[in-house]
C-alpha cells in the first residue's frame, strides 16, 4: 500500500435537526432506522482482486477530462492494468471534457489518450460534470443514449449475460438534479431486481476535501433513496482526490475524481473517511463475482494505493 490514510470509523446515526448541512463536520451518518448488508474488508491477506474468469471487471475514472502529460500517462496506465485485469467497460465521473465541447477537444482530451480502449471495444459511460460544456449525452462514445441520466445492466456469472448476478448502473446528472430525474431514480430503483446496485454521478456526497460542507447539503435530494433502496455502492468525482468511506447506513461510497489532475494535500482527516489518496493522479478497478465486490485504487505510476473487499450479506428487505 503506498500513501492510504486509514483515518475513521463508521459514525454512529445522530438526530438531530442540521444532520443533513452539518454532517460533514459533525460526522452524521444518515436517518436512524436503516439497515446495513455490506462488509468492507480492506487491507487483508486475499489478492486485491480475485481475477476470475467469469466475473465482471470495470474501471472508473473521474474529471479525466484535463489536457496534460499527467492525464495522458494515467490514462496510459489505465491501458496497461488492462493486460491483468481484462475490464469491458469503464465508468466515467463527469468533468470528462474541460474543452469548449467542440469535436477537437474530444479528440484531445479523450479519443487520443484512450485510443487503445477504444480499438479494444471497451465501452465507456459518462455522468455530466460541471466543466462538461454542452449536450455531452450526445456524443456517441459516452452511451449516454443522448440522455442526461440512464440506466443499464450487466450480469456476472457463469453465461454472462444470459446467466448469473444481475449487477444494475445508474447515472445521475448531479449538475441538475431536478424533480424529473428524481421521481425517475425513485422509480428505477424501486422496479430494480439486480443483486447489486451502483450508482454513478459527478458531486460526491460524501467527502473529506474541499468540498465536504456542500457534499453534505447534497445528500438532501439523494441519500434516502440510496438508503431506502439498498443501494451498495456510489461512485463520484469532483473532488480532485481518491477516497473510500466506511459505510454509510449500509452504503458504500467512494470519490474518484484525480483522474485528469490532482489537488494535493486537499484530503483531510474526517469521521467518515476509511481511506483516501491525494498525492498522484489515480482511478479504480472493480471486480464482481457472487457476492463480492473487489477493488483496487491505482495511481498514475501503476502503484496501488487501496485494494479490499464489499462482501454483500443476502438479506431479507425490511416491511
């Protein structure tokens, strides 16, 4: 492990009335009365990933979209870990094009240095960022289906995809988030049956960076329908760091967002924060299979950073 700060331990529930504004300072954790059905097992003896051949593998990176040296070498590196770790699919965070929108800054700033995915025929999805200029669910590499917020689904097992865990993806326009797309997630969730759960979208929150207060007051519009649903993981960029949270009220989220560029020395300790990265440019590695979630933090030099285990316990919903 190079750099992880082990800081934290899940928060125990407060009420208390400014929960929602004040949790990250104050460590609250969401609304008592939900149930958590997830372990996470870092730093133990297993191999960071189980590297099965019948498991689904994806990559995720976040605000990948910077023109630099940096990012080209990161996104390199992505390629490289594609030689052990046979990844189909590659989640994007939002801020993936810092450009004008223009076709020559999608050239730049993605087709370029991710060419050698794309010749691979990796597919990769996107979450609208903030610096994201235009009608990017528009651009047909992002399989965005020309929608600001989607879902869709892959299964892992032993006839993917006719056999095996249903593992369902939704991206979330966080730049936006209104009524519509609300009333939208609610329902999808709702009508989902997949065994795994993962949610995708551009402002964290959780976080322990810069942008922690307004990470808090994001949790407003989103958290009980994580919760209440049994959402297992989130992912989310913005802040420029790597993050892992412990469990928050059975949900497990993680921040990528130093795939483009990097603010070192922007992590700071908090009661929620289980591990975090800020000192090189970074992104992940997933592997499913049955009910584990395996995961590996990269950064852009090929060091892993954070590697563990969500071991998902099969219970009953609650009435």
């Amino acid at each position: 492990m190079l750099g992880v700060a082990p800081w934290g331990r899940p928060p125990t529930a407060l009420v208390c009335a400014a929960w929602l504004l004040f949790a990250a300072a104050a460590g609250c954790g969401a609304p008592p009365g939900s149930v958590s059905h997830l372990q996470v097992i870092g730093g133990d003896p297993e191999p960071p990933l189980a590297l099965k051949p019948i498991s689904l593998k994806f990559a995720v990176i976040g605000d990948s979209g910077q023109w630099s040296t940096a990012q080209r070498e990161t996104a390199a590196q992505l390629a490289a870990q594609r030689k052990n770790v046979r990844f189909d699919l590659v989640l994007m965070l939002g801020d993936n094009n810092y450009g004008d929108g223009s076709a020559e800054s999608y050239r730049q700033r993605f087709e370029e240095p991710y060419k050698p995915l794309l010749d691979a025929g990796i597919k990769f999805y996107a979450a609208r960022g903030n610096h994201d200029v235009g009608a990017q669910w528009e651009y047909p590499l992002f399989n965005m289906g020309g929608e600001r917020y989607y879902t869709f689904e892959r299964k892992a097992g032993v006839l993917p995809p006719v056999a095996g865990d249903r593992v369902q993806f939704f991206a979330l326009d966080s730049v936006n988030l209104d009524d519509s797309q609300l009333s939208w997630f609610d329902r999808q969730l709702s009508e989902s049956n997949a065994e795994w759960k993962i949610v995708f979208f551009h402002h964290p929150i959780y976080s322990s960076g810069r942008y922690a207060l307004s990470s808090a007051a994001r949790r407003v519009p989103l958290e009980q329908a994580l919760i209440e649903h049994q959402v297992d993981v989130v992912f989310s960029g913005h802040e420029h760091i790597y993050e892992r949270m412990a469990p928050q009220s059975g949900v497990v989220y993680f921040v990528v967002g130093a795939s483009g560029a990097v603010r070192v020395g922007d992590l700071r300790p908090s009661s929620h924060q289980a591990a975090g990265y800020d000192r090189d440019l970074s992104f992940m590695l997933i592997e499913m299979a049955g009910d584990a979630l395996y995961f590996r933090a990269v950064n852009r030099l090929g060091a892993m950073v954070d590697s563990g285990r969500i071991v998902k316990t099969r219970t009953r919903s609650l009435p």
